[in-house]
C-alpha cells in the first residue's frame, strides 16, 4: 500500500496566509495609487530624509511623502492592470529604496507603534516592503532577470536587505507572522546563493538577539495551532539553520548544546509531525505548490538538525526524536509528489529529502545498544505496519537509500531487542547468600538508587543492602538530560562488548595493561601505545557496523585534545561507561564510525 497523497487542490481551497498579505499589498498599491506628475514625485522623495518619525501620530507631511512613495511605486512596477513606466525608473528607484529603507528603520526595527494610526502604517510599510521586493523579480530593474534580483537588491539598495533582515527579527520577536515576508524574500526557497548576500548581516545580528532561541519559539507556536501555515514555519527553520550552522561557520555544537534545555529534537520533530499530518489534510493550508514547497524544505531541515544533534548528543536526542514518531513522519512523506516543483526551482532534486532520511536513520545505528531506543524503533515498526506504510514498493527500487536504511534499523533492532533479553535473563541475584540465585522466569527487582543492581526478591535486596549495597550504591552520574542515559544500559553496554569484541583481542588489551603498570621499557611502551587494534563487533552473525579501535585513555586524550576536553566536560551527554576517570588505569574502546567517535566511547578499568 502505497503512503497516502496529499489531497487534490479545490476550487474553495484556502489561501495561505502568505498569498492573502501579497493579495492585499496589490490591492493596498491600487487603492491608494494616485496619478502624479513624475517631477512632482521626484520633487517630494529627492527630500533629505527627517532625523525621527512619530510612527504612532505621523505628520501630514509624512503621510504625503508616504504617498508619493506608492505612486512612485505604482509608476515603476504598476499594479498588475497597469504597464510599467520604464522611463522614470532609473530617477525614481533609488529614491524608493531609499524611503522605503528609512520607514521600515523608523516603523519596525526601532520602534512597534500602539495606536491605531501607528499600527496601519506599519502595516502599509509592510505591504511597501513586499512590492519594493517583489519588483526586480518582475524584470523592472535593467540587466537583471528574476534569478539575480537579490543582486539587483544589494547593487541598488546597500541598506534595504540589513534592514529587512533586521526587521523579520523584530517582527518575529513580536509574534508577527509577516515576518516570513522579508524571509521570503531575501531567501527564496532552495536558492543557497543569496545567503552570500547578507550572512555578515546576520552575524551582527546574532551578537545582538538570541536567533536559534527565538526560531525554536516560533516553530513551538506554530505547532500548537490548528491551521498549518508553511511559509511561517519555513521561515522560522530558516532563521534556525542560518543562525546555527550558516553564522557559525558550520560549528553548530555549541549553539546546540546551549539549547539543549528547550529540547530542540523533541520540536523539530513534532514539526515533521506536524507538516506530515497537514500535507493530508482536506482542509489545510499546505496545499499550493508555493506552500508545499516550503513544507518540503522545512522538513529537510528539520531531519537534518535532528542528525547533527543526535550526532554531537547521541541518546538522549534520539529518544526525543522517536517519542514524536519520527519514522513515522519519514515515512509518511519520504516519497510525495514533490517533483512536480522542480522546475519552479531548478536548484530542488526532488531526491534530496530521501537522502537525509537516510543519514538521520545512519546516525540512530550506533544508538541500538540502548533498550530504549531498540523499544521505541520496534514501537514504531507497529505503526508503519498498521498504517501499510512498511511493505510500501519504493520508487526507486532496491537502490533506494531510506528503505535500505529503515530495514538495517529495523534488523538490528531486533536483534539487539533478542540479544537484551538473554543478557537480562542471564542476570542472577546479587545477595551472596540467595539460595536460588538464578532468575531466568522470575522479574527481577533493581535498586531504585542506582537502577544496575538486581535480586530476585525484596527480602535479598534489603539483606544485600546491609552487608554489601550500600557501601558500593551510587545515583547515576547522568543528570541534567531529558533522557540520562540509565546505568542498565551502560551495564549491559560493558557486557556485549566484553562477551564479543574484547574476548577475542584480550591478549592486545593485557599487554597495554602490561605497559601501563611499567612492566616494558618506556621505549616499547611508547611504540605499542601507537598501535591500534580494530575489532568488528559481531552480533547474532550478523557483521555489525561499528569498527573498535583498542587504545589507553591517556594516549586518546593526548592525541584527540578537542575531543578529550569536549569529553571530559560535558561526559554525561557521552555514551561512556565509567565512574571516576583515571587516563593511566583504564583502556579506551573508541568506535571509528566516521562523524560519531564521540557517541561511542567506553571506558573499561582493568578488571574487565
């Protein structure tokens, strides 16, 4: 069965909201348009611009030279009905940038007006901005066609994009969704280019406003309402990505860890939620190519924001990602009809939304040693099969990335839930003195402190407690997370590596051991330390994806100093398992799957 549709378009389908502010902006121009003498509206915009504006009580000659500022307009592009006057424009377009520059600096960025008079004029610059935009996209300016308009913008208008930018930021801060418009305009959907335009504004800009703080905002208002808009969440994404990886230099960890605490995957992926359930509704929003465009570079953003941060963050951000059906969400749209649009934007592959399907599913494998994860993959699994959405017959046939990828997840979830269960079963009671230690069929009870230590009953536990638990009994040293790793996994982490990999290289592992306590001459020492020795990690016979490198801790963090900072400060958002570290006593299995070395760290001391 097939992933549903989104529905056929109507005739009573309902505007975006988008398409009703570009509806009345025209409408606004052909109201207000008044027929003038060209050299009365040059006479008027060649005016020096005023030091200030009272936006809320604006003077009569303001509203005049608002005025004449349409009618230039009008002249230049014309209302739809009327044909463009190309003679002026060389005169007047300079002088309309110019103003429209200075109302937007006085009427938004400095300044949000309360009265009733003050707010219509925002709203009539707003309508300004959007035409002063759209026009080189009409081909008014000359030697420039629809695909340079930005250069046209920048060459003719030095302040006009700093100042558009800087006003979707105010207008967003200030819960207005006309934000998108200068979005909009200043990004077109899919065209990278015009980041080069203006990402120096934007590093000014962040120094000042706390942007990936405020996209995330508004990506959890849109959310919550029930008609979808996808231009505001498009343009919100966007504010997200070029604030987080475009500004920095493509070095987002820092901004990500700094909003570790709003729970940044749990929203992104409701998003992709969100967007899915909406593409299917009858009477949505997200039905024009122009909206289901942007849904479908919305969802491309927030697949690949989930990807780097379960990449620096590993399972915690995975775990917030398959609570809101993230699978589900994939493979509800992984394969809608967006190629139809690839001709209204030539730089859209209509492939590309699958492809980051498949790196975030890449990013989960090493995540499967977590019951956790293996349990809500496996969760998930029931749904796309309840939804028929699992024996789908992709496109693109066996060489299809995300159904390759979705079938390893699956496979070696289940393997991994098979392999959970015998270490549990294999678990025996802990009180030395239980006179059936083993507990194959019985549940087994574990300290509500430390969440590792199991007995077989109430009685063991507290018997245990007084003669041996409560010396060793500690909480998990994972705080501060939304999903801390739990000290089960992390025992049963030790477990499978020591059943699998670390049994067949222990002699490699003994005689680094050896050369830690001194045993060799410093010379051999220092030579064997460099050697490394990789270990396929084999479950069920199945060839498992993660390559071990076997190493000292001390030599690790000296070789690798970033990572060892970044491990040493932040190690409870690290898959490790450890409890104090000691680089001279302990070995270090690092896992060298390309772009994850830091999720798989574990830490063995040398009774392993």
């Amino acid at each position: 069965m097939p992933p549903p549709h989104p529905p056929e378009e109507s005739e009573d389908k309902i505007p975006s909201p988008h398409d009703r502010l570009v509806r009345q902006a025209t409408e606004f121009l052909q109201e207000n348009f008044r027929q003038r003498d060209s050299d009365e509206i040059l006479k008027v915009l060649r005016c020096p611009l005023p030091s200030s504006l009272d936006v809320s009580h604006p003077s009569k000659d303001i509203l005049h030279t608002f005025s004449c500022l349409i009618s230039a307009l009008a002249l230049t592009c014309g209302p739809r009905t009327r044909s463009p006057t190309y003679t002026i424009f060389p005169t007047l377009w300079p002088h309309i940038c110019r103003w429209t520059t200075f109302f937007i600096q006085k009427c938004i960025i400095e300044s949000i007006p309360r009265t009733v008079q003050g707010v219509q004029l925002v709203e009539q610059v707003i309508y300004l901005a959007q035409l002063v935009a759209e026009t080189p996209r009409a081909g008014v300016i000359p030697g420039f066609n629809e695909s340079n308009q930005l250069s046209a913008l920048k060459l003719h208008t030095p302040l006009l994009i700093p100042s558009m930018l800087h006003a979707a930021i105010v207008l967003a801060e200030c819960g207005n969704p006309w934000f998108e418009l200068f979005m909009s305009n200043l990004q077109p959907v899919d065209q990278k280019d015009s980041e080069k335009y203006w990402v120096s504004d934007m590093k000014k800009l962040c120094s000042r406003y706390d942007i990936p703080a405020l996209a995330l905002r508004l990506l959890i208002e849109e959310n919550g309402k029930k008609e979808g808009d996808a231009y505001v969440l498009y343009a919100s994404m966007e504010l997200f990505h070029l604030s987080v990886v475009v500004v920095t230099d493509a070095k987002p960890e820092p901004i990500f860890r700094s909003l570790l605490a709003k729970n940044p995957v749990k929203w992104l992926a409701r998003t992709m939620s969100y967007i899915a359930s909406h593409l299917h509704d009858h009477h949505g929003t997200i039905r024009d190519p122009q909206a289901r465009l942007r849904a479908y570079a919305t969802l491309k953003y927030c697949a690949r924001h989930i990807g780097l941060c379960t990449r620096y963050f590993g399972y915690t951000c995975a775990v917030d990602a398959l609570d809101c059906r993230l699978i589900v969400s994939m493979a509800k749209t992984a394969y809608l009809p967006f190629q139809t649009m690839a001709d209204q934007v030539p730089q859209s592959d209509p492939n590309i939304l699958i492809e980051q399907y498949d790196t975030l599913l890449k990013a989960f494998l090493p995540l499967l040693l977590f019951r956790s994860v293996v349990y809500r993959i496996l969760k998930e699994l029931e749904k796309l099969k309840s939804l028929g959405l699992l024996d789908f017959v992709s496109p693109l046939g066996r060489d299809d990335p995300f159904q390759n990828s979705l079938k390893d997840v699956i496979a070696y979830a289940r393997s991994y839930k098979k392999t959970i269960h015998e270490y549990d079963q294999g678990r025996a009671c802990l009180n030395s003195l239980c006179p059936h230690p083993a507990m194959p069929d019985r549940k087994a009870k574990r300290c509500s402190r430390c969440r590792i230590a199991i007995y077989c009953s109430r009685e063991c536990q507290r018997a245990d407690w007084k003669v041996n638990h409560r010396d060793k009994c500690s909480p998990p040293p994972f705080r501060g997370l939304s999903n801390p790793v739990s000290e089960l996994d992390i025992a049963f982490i030790k477990a499978h590596v020591r059943q699998t990999a670390l049994r067949s290289h222990r002699e490699a592992i003994e005689r680094i051991i050896t050369q830690i306590r001194g045993e060799e001459t410093t010379r051999a020492r220092t030579r064997t330390r460099k050697d490394r020795v990789g270990i396929i990690l084999d479950v069920n016979g199945h060839r498992f994806p993660f390559s071990f490198g076997i190493d000292t801790l001390a030599n690790w963090l000296k070789d690798c100093p970033y990572q060892g900072d970044e491990w040493r400060e932040q190690r409870e958002e690290v898959i490790a398992a450890f409890s104090t570290v000691k680089p001279d006593s302990e070995v270090l299995i690092v896992v060298n799957l390309p772009g994850l070395t830091r999720l798989g760290l574990l830490t063995y001391k040398e009774e392993f």
